[in-house]
C-alpha cells in the first residue's frame, strides 16, 4: 500500500427527517446564501423543511443553478455574497448545486478573473473561502463529502474540475427521503456515477491494499443489488438509504487510499457534457466500456477479479472473465435505461474525438491513468470507439 495522509473533515447527518438538525449545525448568526437549483424542492418538501429549519437566521435565497452549473450564473451568486456580507452558503441539490456553490465559496474573496481559479487551478490557493453545508437531494456524485468541483464556462463550452481542501462542506444533510421525487432519469444517472467512482479507484492494476479492493467490490454490489429495485420503488426507505450512503462512500476519498487510480473516464466524459449537453453519467456510461477495451491489457487482471468477484462469473480462463466482465457492466447499465453509445444521444458527433485530442493537447494531459497512457491520441481512439 502507498503511503497516504487521510483528512475529511465532512460532519454527515444521516437519516429521514434530520433536516431539522440545519438550526443546529450552522454557525449562530450566520447570513445565509440558501441556494438551489431549478425549483424541484419547491415541489417535494424539501424546500418547506429547509426554510423552517433555518427560519432564526437572516436568509439569502439563490435560485437557477442549472445541471452542470455555469460559471457565469454562479457569478451573480457570488456579487450577491460580496454586496450583503453573507457568511455562511447553504446547498440544497445534486452536484451541481453543490459544486456550484464550491465555486462561490471561492470566488467571493478572490480578486481576479474568477475563471482563473478552475483554469489555473488557482481555487486550490485560495487562502480566505466562504464556509458551506449542504442538503444532498440526488445521491450520484459524492460532492456532498469531498473537495472537489466541476463548473461549466457556457460562453466556450469548456467544463473543468477544481477544488482544493477547503472545499469540503462543513456538513452534508442525507435524509435518503429526497429520492422519492426524483425521476427515474436521475437515479439511474445516480447509480452509474457512484458505480463509475468506484471503477476508477478499483479497476487499475493489482496492488496490495486488500481493504480498499474490498471495500470497492462491496459498493459495486450493493449497487447491483439495489440498482433495479431502487428505480421501481424510489419510496423503500431500506434501498433508499443504502442507495444514498454508497453513492457518498464511492467519492469521500476513501476508496484511493494508498491505491493507483485512473480518472480519465471522467476527464474524457466531461467533455461529451461541455460538447453535446449530455447528462454526466450517461457520458461515463458510453466511455468507460470502450477505455476498458482499449486498456485491457494494462487492466486484465483487475477486470477478471471484478468479474468473478463482483460478477461471480466463470469461465475458461482469466481473459474470457475479463471480457464478460466488461459486457456484463454494459448490460448492467443499459438495463438501467442508460444507452451506451455516443450516437444514441446526438447525430452531431463526427468532430468529438477530434476536439477531445486537441483539447487533450492544449491542456498537456498526455498521460492520464494508471499507467499515465492516455493522452490525446488514446483520448480520441477512445471516443472514436464511443461513437
Ligand atoms: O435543478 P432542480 O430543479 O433541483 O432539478 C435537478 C436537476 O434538474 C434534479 N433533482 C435534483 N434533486 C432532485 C431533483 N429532481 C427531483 N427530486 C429531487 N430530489 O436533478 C437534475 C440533475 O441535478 P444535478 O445536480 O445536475 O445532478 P448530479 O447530482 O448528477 O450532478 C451532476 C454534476 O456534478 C458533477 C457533474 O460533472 C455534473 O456537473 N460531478 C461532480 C463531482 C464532484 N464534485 O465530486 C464528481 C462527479 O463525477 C461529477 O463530475
Ligand atoms: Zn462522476
């Protein structure tokens, strides 16, 4: 195992009903920024809950954060902030509500053009941050207890991640009740991003953390286990909650520890979102199977361990394990409503692998993985694949 240092510093508050506790866990006297999306809580209770449990404190509402948040809304957020001497920024949403307001935590005392803290990675150097907590409604991303963020510039269709240590929540709200008005959509979306969180913390090279493998496996199965009934009958609080807790254990930083990890599913993916609009998940759905296929060399003998652990597949030898393995994730995904292929959302598609390569370049990732082996050119062979 690798050394490592291990610091979350995310107080969780699980359970139905614990909205109340927000009285309790924000800083007395706080000026709040409430901020949200595009109005779902205002139809399922949550918003009601939220607004009575923090009702002693003098309250700021932002409404309109978009799914892959723009920098440019979340810059009103942030004027906002710096003319009322707000204080404290409650999340109320998915990822994007949440990133979004990792951004705004930000930007707000940093002088500057503010799109220079995720393109420069200056976020990261930001001493003087506004605190936040959140209320998760959409188990999917794990935002809710790690640092980072991805925001979304409109004007150059450029999506990128940033974060840095101060951009943990102070504390994450996960009553498992909210996922009773999501639509079927967004939790399949939910489950393929935790499952891909795992994969890419899990499917590298064999390594002798025994722990972080396992632990890894357990997530994968308790997300096959619950993936279909959690679609039928989002109301059974037991696959609700379990459906919740995985999705934030797959990207708390628990799971690396010590371990090779290769984010380039994500990092190629999020440039499907910035081109087409395609929702996140989706995006990771169409490039993880085909990076597998094109890495599998490099990836083999962790895919036959997945397969037969996470699978109980059997086969002939370790290759032939290897390979179901990776139609079996396919299966998994597109029994969940989750198409795989690039074409399958858009007609517009020829220049993808193109523009990934050249962005690959101009950004000088060239060797992401593992093994640092994906650059450009494996980048653009993976999504020419995807189409
Ligand atoms: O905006 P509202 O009206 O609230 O509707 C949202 C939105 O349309 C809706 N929704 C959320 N909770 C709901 C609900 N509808 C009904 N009932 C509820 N309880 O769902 C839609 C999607 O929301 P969004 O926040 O965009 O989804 P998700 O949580 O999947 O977040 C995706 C964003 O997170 C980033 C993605 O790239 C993407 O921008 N990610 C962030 C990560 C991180 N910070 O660690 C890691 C991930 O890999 C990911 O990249
Ligand atoms: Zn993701």
């Amino acid at each position: 195992m690798n050394a490592f240092e291990f610091n979350n510093p995310t107080k969780i508050i699980y359970g139905k009903g614990e909205i109340k506790k927000l009285e309790t866990n924000i800083p007395p006297q706080s000026k709040i920024l409430l901020a949200y999306g595009g109005g779902s809580i205002k139809s399922n209770g949550i918003y009601e809950q939220v607004v009575a449990a923090i009702s002693d404190f003098k309250v700021t509402e932002f409404a309109g954060i978009e799914p892959n948040p723009h920098f440019e809304t979340l810059m009103k957020a942030v004027n906002i902030i710096r003319e009322k001497n707000i204080d404290f920024i409650l999340a109320v949403g998915g990822g994007s509500v949440i990133d979004g307001c990792k951004f705004i935590s930000a930007a707000v005392h940093y002088q500057g053009d503010e799109w220079d803290l995720v393109e420069k990675g200056l976020a990261r150097k930001q001493e003087k941050v506004v605190p936040f907590g959140t209320v998760l409604t959409l188990p999917a991303t794990g935002s809710e207890m790690n640092s980072g963020g991805v925001i979304t510039k409109a004007s150059t269709q450029q999506k990128r991640t940033f974060g840095g240590p101060q951009y943990f929540p102070v504390f994450s709200v996960l009553d498992p009740a909210v996922i009773q008005s999501l639509p079927k959509r967004q939790i399949a979306n939910g489950i393929v991003d935790a499952f891909t969180h795992v994969m890419e913390q899990y499917l590298t090279y064999k390594h002798d953390a025994i722990l972080q493998d396992r632990i890894s496996e357990g997530i994968l199965q308790t997300l096959i286990e619950i993936g279909p009934g959690i679609m039928e009958n989002p109301k059974d609080e037991k696959l609700a909650g379990n459906f919740m807790w995985s999705a934030t254990m797959a990207l708390n930083g628990l799971l690396r520890l010590g371990v090779p990890t290769d984010w380039s599913t994500h990092m190629i993916a999020h440039e499907l979102t910035a081109l087409h609009g395609i929702d996140h998940a989706r995006t990771l759905a169409i490039i993880a199977p085909n990076l597998y296929r094109k890495l599998f060399e490099d990836k083999k003998e962790k895919l036959a361990q997945y397969g037969k652990r996470v699978w109980n597949l059997k086969g002939e030898s370790e290759i032939e394990i290897a390979e179901k393995a990776i139609e079996k994730t396919v299966d998994f995904f597109e029994s969940l409503g989750i198409d795989t292929r690039l074409s399958d959302y858009t007609e517009d598609y020829s220049d993808t692998a193109q523009i990934v390569h050249d962005r690959f370049k101009e950004r000088k990732w060239l060797g992401l993985g593992e093994r640092q082996k994906v650059g450009p050119e494996l980048a653009k062979a993976i999504v020419e694949m995807s189409y």
